[in-house]
C-alpha cells in the first residue's frame, strides 16, 4: 500500500517535470508555430538566474518564482527582436537559428560560470511516508505543474489577452485587421514563454547540478512532449506528458533511468509515426 | 558528363591530395577529410533531395562503432571497412522506411530524427559493464571502446594506414565519393531526386514513387555518414559515445549551411574551413569554442541563408552582369527549394 502510493507520487512526479519543462515551449510553439531549440538553455538561464540570486542573498523562493522567469522573460525579449521575429513562417530557419542559440548561449554560460556544476540544496526537507522516504520537495514540483497548466488553461481561455493571443494564432492577418499588432502579440507571447521557461529552470535548479551543458538533458523531452502533443497547447502538453511521464517512469522503476528515457524516446517515434500531427491533432481537436 | 562533373573533380582533386600535406599538416587534414565526407552526406540527402536529417551524426557514429566492434571481433580492418558502410546504410534504410512511408516531413522528420540520434547517445553512454558485449568487444559505456585492428595496406597486413598515407586514402575516397554523386545526380534517379526537392506533388503525380526514392538517397547518405565515422575510428583510434552527441548533428548542419545546401563542393568547403577554424580555436581558451560555432550558425541562417559558396557564385555572376561587354546571363529560372523553406 505505501509502496504504490510511492510509486504513484513517483510517476506524477515525472509527469508533472514533463509539463514544467514544456510549457514554455508549448507556448511558443503553439501559438507561433516556432520551435525555440534554446529552449533547454533557456531553462538552465533560468536555473542560474536562480541560483546566482540566492547566492547573493534573496530568498530562495523569490529567486525561484520571480527573478528567473523575469530574467529569461527580459532574455526572450532580446532573442524575439533581434533573431526570432526575422524568420517568422520559415520554420526550419527557426529551428536553424535556435539551435545555433543554443550552442552560443551554452558556450557563452561556459565562459561566465565555468565548466563545472553548480547546485542549491532544496528548501523543502524530505518526510517519512508509512516505510518510506519521500521528498517534500517533489511534491513541491507536482503543485507548480499544476498551477502553471491551470493557469495557463485559464489565462488562454479566459481574458482578453489570451483571446487576442488565440485569435492571432488562428489568423494574424484578421486580428491585425482589429488593430492588434500581431508582431506585439509575438513578442509578448515569446516572453510569456520564455517566463515560463525560466520558472522551470528555476524551479529545477535545486534538484539538477547546473551546468553549462544542462540544457540538452531537458530539450529532448521538452521537444517531444511538445511535438507529440500537438497543436493545442495545455491539453496537448498535459496528454503527451502524462503519456511520456507514466512510461519513461515505470520503466526507470523497473530497470535504469537511462533505460527509461530511451523507453520514452522509442515511444515519441512511434507515436509521431502514427499520428503524425501529435494526439491532439486527431483527439481532443480545437481545445486549448 | 566525363567532362563537365568527372574531370573537373580530378583537375582539382587529385593535384591537392598532393599540395595539402605539404601545407598542412597530415594528421588534422586527415580528420578534416573524414568531416568533409560528413557534410557531403547530409549535403546531398538535403540540399539534393529535400531531406533535413538532424540526426546526421547517428549514422557516422554508428558506422564508426560497427567499425571497432567488427574490427575486434575479426582481428582484420578491411571486413569491417565495409561493415562501417553497410551497417549505417541499412539501419537507414529500414528507419527511413518508417518515416517515409508515413510520410513524415520537415519538423517531424526533424524531430524524430534529432530523438534517433538521442537514443543512441544514451544507449552507448549507459552501456558500460560486462553485459553490453558484441562478440569479444565490449561497449565500454561513456569511455567508448579502444584497440582495434585499424586499417593496413591491402597487400602487405602489417603496414599500417596512418598519418600521410591514411589521408591519401580518405582524400582519394573523398574525390572518389564526390565524383560517384555528381554522376548520380546526373542519372534519372539523380534527376527525378532533385524533382522531389522541387515539388514532391507533382514529382508523385508524374509516377515516381517518391517514397522508395527518398528512403534510397537517405540510405545512401547514410552509407557516405558511416564511410567518414570508419575513417575517423582509424584516425583517432577510439569511439566514444560524443560521435553521437546533439553537438556533433549541429556542427555537420553548420558545416553544410554555411558552405551551401544545393552544391556539393559547398558542404565539403565549408566542413574543412570550419573544421580548421575549430582546431585553431581549440588552441586557445579565450572565447568558447561552441560560443563561436552557435554565433556562425545564427548570422549564416540570418545573413546568409543560401551558404557562402553559392552566394559567392551569384555575387560573381552579378559582377559579370555589370560589365558592359559581358554577355547577358541566362539567370537560374524558378525558385529553388531554398527560397521556398529554408
């Protein structure tokens, strides 16, 4: 009994790391049709953010919550008007581009912290559960998954911005005909996910050690649960991480974590070769 | 055809296999080759045929391991020489099979390409210990596998293939390659490839089975990928897992844009100055050498999105046109695949 219950947090555990490290790029990707391969160096930017601010002394969860999503927003920025906004509708050029940003951003963290791993204790202190030892701290992860999925759901499909921010992912050229800026709402839209990307990499910090190469451990299975989700942000991220979450665990319980990532990659191809369009481009069609 | 895509190839080829070692040295030209024959490979399946792997580097990976596994197990190099080919090739085969027989297309070929490259990575990372063993050679996990047999003259099994003489050869196999894809280009099946880059619609309504033709070219390139992974092992001596690595797929991308998709001297050019430039790089410890490749990538994709080598090509043809007694020039008609997505 305690044991599943164990291995029940375990497993919504790594669904809730899927969502986290994603919807960022869930975002970008679904409301601009551009894929941002620096995602994963956006997430470790926002791990150091957070670690570099604790360091000098804020509390660690301003650091987590607020200075590294705001950094990597004011990061997102920079990148969307000086690469990203030149290549909008060309999208292996994005991809091109990014992945080029990943590799400066990479070499350019290396420059400033070195090549070595840097990391902060977790706040949350572990407690015993019946035989068993949990981390408070995972559970910590499992609540900021679900608040940014529900607040992601609710600020989509609720205020204004995220009807403007969904009308221009429908048709830019008709939301621009009502006055609004579809390269405004980009920006902002890029910012939003770059926030969120950094909140994961804060939020990740104190679990990982943090190095320059970080950024490629999460951008694979950031990608994929994007890219098997399919168009529709929140639901498609939370269907393809839930699936992803669930395999890649069980088989990390059953044998190594290395054999359970590659169990989660098998299942990506398969998956991508039989709904080519991600699972909500065949089930859960149209929502957010 | 001799003339216009054979003997320009030996004109210049083979008197620079005998310039370059007295340039260069033999040692870093020899690697340089082998990168070069990389970027030709991913040069040709998607400046040719429209397909951007981005898992190039799983086929030199796993042709180079094919390599030193088959080379410890049989004690001789020239069998597993052409196992290295081989084994890449129809690894590709049946994975492009999957993919383009579902039709998959540019980000997802993209994606599942990039995650084929990922899995490979973390098997070998994780495959130290006594039970990942093929044969007598064992994978050896993130330290990669030491020791084998590496290539000897064919005739005399005790002279070894190193330094100059081993450039000889992957430099004569590089001109060998080259000229062997400039005369398939020309062939029907070249043709109709190039047809497919174009306009796949209409190259299927034509007749051509568009599926079997792009699992061919990607096997194909796939088996060029896994001849410059068998060159490398000989050249290094070692394969480790980094052959496989997310940053050895970019740097062969790099290689191609910014020498050109849509040449073949262009990716060859370009894997060579900026396999050089990354030597040099290496000697210092100032700036970042992957800082310096990402900056290249993104001003290529920005400023340069047809390649320097056939943006040098318009800016001479260009040139030509402003001279008053220069002839008009009959200027590429249609839009080439560049222009369209990338």
């Amino acid at each position: 009994m305690d044991y599943a219950a164990v291995v029940g947090v375990e497993i919504f555990y790594a669904v809730a790391v899927l969502v986290l490290i994603s919807a960022g790029l869930a975002v970008i990707f679904g409301m601009m049709r551009v894929i941002n391969l620096a995602h994963g160096e956006f997430l470790t930017l926002g791990g150091y953010a957070a670690i570099v601010s604790h360091q000098a002394g804020v509390n660690i969860y301003l650091a987590m919550l607020v200075v590294a999503p705001l950094v990597v927003a004011v990061f997102g920025v920079l990148v969307e008007r000086l690469i990203i906004r030149w290549l909008y509708g060309r999208l292996i050029n994005t991809m091109l581009a990014t992945w080029g940003l990943s590799l400066a951003m990479m070499g350019a963290m290396t420059m400033i912290f070195g090549n070595t791993t840097t990391g902060i204790a977790t706040p949350i202190a572990g407690f015993t559960f019946g035989r068993y030892q949990l981390s408070g701290y995972n559970l910590f992860v499992i609540l900021m998954a679900i608040v940014v999925a529900v607040g992601l759901y609710l600020a989509l499909k609720t205020t204004r911005a995220g009807l403007i921010a969904r009308g221009a992912m429908q048709n830019a050229e008709m939301t621009s005909a009502f006055g609004y800026s579809p390269s405004r709402v980009y920006l902002i839209t890029f910012a939003a996910g770059s926030a969120l990307a950094g909140l994961a990499g804060g939020v990740m910090a104190p679990l990982v050690g943090l190095n320059p190469a970080s950024g490629a451990n999460y951008i694979a299975k950031a990608f994929i649960t994007v890219i098997a989700g399919g168009a529709s942000v929140v639901s498609g991220a939370l269907a393809s991480a839930g699936l992803f979450g669930v395999i890649s665990q069980t088989f990390t319980l059953l044998t190594t974590p290395a054999v359970g990532e590659i169990a989660l990659l098998v299942v990506a191809i398969i998956l991508l070769r039989l709904l080519p369009t991600g699972i909500t481009g065949r089930f859960f069609k149209g929502r957010v | 055809m001799f003339a216009r895509d054979v003997l320009p190839a030996l004109i210049i080829g083979v008197p620079a296999m005998f310039v370059l070692p007295m340039l260069f040295d033999a040692y870093t030209l020899t690697v340089l080759t082998a990168y070069a024959l990389l970027a030709l490979s991913l040069g040709f399946i998607w400046g040719f045929a429209g397909i951007l792997c981005f898992g190039q580097a799983a086929f030199f990976g796993l042709g180079a391991y094919s390599f030193a596994i088959a080379a410890l197990n049989m004690g001789s190099a020239w069998g597993p020489f052409f196992i290295a080919i081989l084994v890449p090739a129809v690894f590709a085969a049946v994975f492009g099979a999957l993919l383009f027989y579902g039709r998959l297309s540019d980000v997802y070929l993209a994606v599942v390409t990039l995650v084929m490259t990922l899995i490979l990575f973390k098997f070998m990372n994780s495959s130290a210990g006594e039970i990942y063993k093929l044969g007598d050679a064992r994978l050896g996990g993130y330290n990669g596998i030491p020791g084998f047999e590496t290539l000897t003259i064919p005739w005399d099994p005790g002279e070894y293939l190193y330094d100059e003489s081993l450039f000889y050869f992957a430099f004569g196999l590089l001109v060998l390659v080259y000229i062997l894809l400039r005369v398939l280009l020309k062939m029907p099946f070249g043709r109709a490839l190039v047809g497919i880059r174009e306009n796949e619609q209409r190259a299927e309504l034509m007749g051509y089975d568009i599926r079997l033709m792009k699992t061919i070219a990607f096997s194909i390139g796939a088996a060029i990928a896994g001849l410059a992974g068998c060159l490398f092992a000989n050249w290094a001596e070692i394969v480790t897992p980094a052959l496989f690595s997310l940053g050895q797929s970019a740097e062969i991308i790099i290689w191609v844009i910014v020498g050109g998709a849509g040449t073949l001297l262009g990716p060859v050019v370009g894997a060579a100055i900026l396999g050089y430039t990354k030597f040099l790089l290496g000697q210092q410890s100032l700036i970042d050498n992957t800082f310096v490749l990402g900056v290249i990538l993104i001003l290529a994709v920005l400023l340069l999105p047809q390649g320097i080598f056939p943006s040098l090509v318009r800016l001479w043809h260009w040139l030509l046109a402003r001279l008053p007694s220069a002839a008009p020039l009959r200027r590429r008609s249609g839009r080439s695949r560049r222009d369209k997505d990338v």
